[in-house]
C-alpha cells in the first residue's frame, strides 16, 4: 500500500474507513439546480480504472450513454500522442453511485467551498460527457505510459438513477454545436495544408479579400467568393500525395489557383466590381466548393503526370472551353441535384470525371464506376 504522501502527489488518497476504502480527490464544491456537485482533478491513470461505460449489450433505453463509436478512437489518441506538449482535453462528467462526502477546509467563505472529496472504490463511476475522450486516454496511455502523471478535469455528481443520468446526458449535449469548419481551419495552427490556405488567403490576389474566414457556408448577400474551408478542401486535393516544403506547397498552390483565375474570367470580374459575387453564385457552378474541390483533384492529376515545371499549365488550358453556367444541362445529376449544387462525395467525382472529359485525362477505375452508374441512370 503506497504512503498517504505519495497518493496525495499522485492525486488521491486511499483510506481505510469503516465501510472500506475510499478514494480522496481535492475537490471544490458548486451548487447547480440545487444539487451538490464537485470539481476536480484526476491522474489520467486512473481514467481507465474507475470511470466505466455503459453496458453496450443494454437496449438503449436502459443505457445512461450512447455506444462508443470506435471508429473516433484512432484520431483522438494520436492528437494525445503526437502533441504531447499542448493537448487539451475538456473536463469529463460523472455520475457516481454511492455515498460521497465532501470534508471543507473551514466554514466559511473560499475554505467552505474547498476541501476534499471522499468516495468508497466500491462506488460505480459513470461518465455522463467524455466516453470517447476516456477510452483514448486509455489507448494513449499503453503506448505512453508516462502520461499517467498528467491530471483532467472532473466533475462529479450524485448518481440519481437512470432517468437523470439519461436527463444529464441529452442536457449535456443539447446545445453543443460544431464549429463551422472555416473557423477549424483559421485556428489549427497543427495542420500544414491549413497553414498553407490561410497564406493563400492572404498573399493571393485572386483570394485576398474575397474568402470567409469564419463561416463554412456564404449568405445570399455575401461579398465573399468562397469559404475558407472551401479552399483548404481544394487545396487539400491539389497537393495530396505531393512531397513539398511548405513555402514550396505554398507557390504550387498559389500559381495554380492564379492560373484557373485566367480561365475564368468571371472571378476577376467579381474582383473589378463586373459582377457581384451574388450573380457569379447565382449562374456559375465554378463558384462553388465543389468546384475548388473537383478543380484541385484534376491539377493534382496533372501536376504528379508531368515532367517539366510549368507543363501542367499547358494540361489546363482547355478549362476554357468548359461551360460553367448553371443553365448547363450537363451539370444536372453531376454538381446539381434537384435545381441545387451537391457537395456530396459522388457528386464531386462526377464533376471531377466531366473535367476530366474536357481535358483529355483517362478515368481512374473508382471514377470510371461512379460515372457508369450515373450513365445507368443509378442513384
């Protein structure tokens, strides 16, 4: 049994009391609804051993969570394992089955509020909010154990039933909204191709000015030409599978980009006050995401074909011979399904696959059997 000391550095005291042991966290105490509950800190070894989820073989009206999507794991352990340095994880929140008590530092004031948290180990701890974020703690710690160490938030509540804790989980979640994914991008500061669209957004003269930066979709006003994750998704296809230096990407992407300018001309028009930016999404299918995206797949083809630096350029050339207007029936079914542009993962291989055509490019086989079932007719 470690000393009282050692488990106080490591974040808990075990005790023997009479009903057994206890864990001990420092613990602040709140007043929510008016219900006590506790905010504290706990050594992400312990994560694994105390916090369980819910029994996945339940019907999902006897569960207090919803099943664990596996498939998040992956990316939420390597973000633990590959920022070492500067991850953040948001407290966890758990109901707890059994008898807590809470021993303030005094009786009044800041010292009321403070103090420690007593919990008998026999006591079942149920995460309301964080089951992902507690698995690939799980995960990250058996290739690094030596995150143990490092502490995260808790916060504890008494364990009232399944019909509150089912309550507290739909509360939990009812307001919570993704960020738009524009403003994902002009904040991660981790990703390159971010980094590299958001250069792109400022020195380029074909975007300057004209991109949103927070918003992920354009209102019908809009002055703005794309959306910042419009063009790091074209980006992102243009440079995938290219092994450049970032400055290198940088200049790629950027004399790409001004030279689809040149075949357009109705970009520098909204940029010379010719055309609002209004009318060119209003006609235009080019001044879509899909667009950046189909168009940034295609240079990506003809950038890894050719041999000399500037020999992509004469690949692009017959972009001016392609019909962008929306009154174009070709584009039905392709970029446009039911009278409104798609952004759908099909949807943009068969706008790929028509530019494609255009430029005199073989289909590659999964391209080929998208556009055979949309020759047959299959949805």
């Amino acid at each position: 049994m470690q000393t009282e000391a050692a488990s106080r550095a490591a974040g808990r005291v075990v005790s023997q009391a009479s009903t057994g042991f206890e864990y001990t966290f420092p613990a602040i105490r709140g007043v929510q609804a008016g219900r006590e509950f506790y905010a504290s800190m706990c050594p992400l070894r312990l994560i694994p051993k105390i916090f369980l989820f819910d029994d996945e073989d339940l019907s999902a009206e006897l569960r207090a969570q919803r099943v664990l999507n596996k498939g998040r794991l992956p990316a939420l352990t390597r973000y633990i394992l590959d920022n070492p340095d500067d991850y953040v994880f948001s407290a966890l929140t758990a109901s707890v089955d059994g008898e807590m008590t809470f021993e303030s530092q005094g009786s009044a004031g800041v010292a009321h509020r403070t103090g420690h948290l007593r919990i008998p180990m026999d006591s079942r701890f149920l995460i309301n909010d964080g089951q992902h974020r507690r698995a690939a703690i799980e995960l990250a710690l058996k290739e690094n154990p030596e995150l143990g160490d490092e502490t995260i938030a808790v916060v504890f509540f008494c364990d009232a039933g399944l019909t509150r804790s089912q309550q507290m989980f739909a509360d939990l979640n009812r307001h919570a909204i993704r960020p738009a994914r524009s403003i994902g991008v002009l904040y991660d500061h981790r990703d390159g191709n971010a980094q590299i669209t958001r250069a792109l957004a400022e020195r380029s003269a074909v975007f300057k000015g004209f991109v949103e930066m927070e918003k992920s979709t354009l209102s019908a006003r809009s002055r703005k030409m794309f959306t910042l994750s419009a063009l790091y998704f074209g980006n992102q296809s243009l440079l995938r599978g290219l092994e450049l230096a970032q400055e290198d990407a940088i200049v790629l992407a950027r004399e790409f980009w001004e030279f689809v300018d040149g075949v357009l001309p109705e970009w520098s028009q909204v940029r010379s006050r010719d055309l609002s930016a209004q009318e060119m999404r209003r006609d235009f299918i080019h001044s879509h995401g899909i667009a950046l995206h189909a168009l940034g797949r295609v240079g990506n083809s003809i950038l890894r074909e050719s041999t000399k630096p500037t020999r992509w350029k004469k690949g692009l050339a017959p972009l001016k011979g392609v019909d962008w207007t929306r009154s174009n029936i070709d584009w039905e079914g392709r970029a446009i399904v039911g009278g409104r542009v798609s952004k759908s993962h099909q949807n943009v291989t068969l706008t790929v696959n028509y530019l494609r055509r255009h430029l005199g490019l073989e289909l590659s086989s999964e391209e080929q059997r998208v556009e055979d079932a949309y020759l047959r007719g299959d949805s």
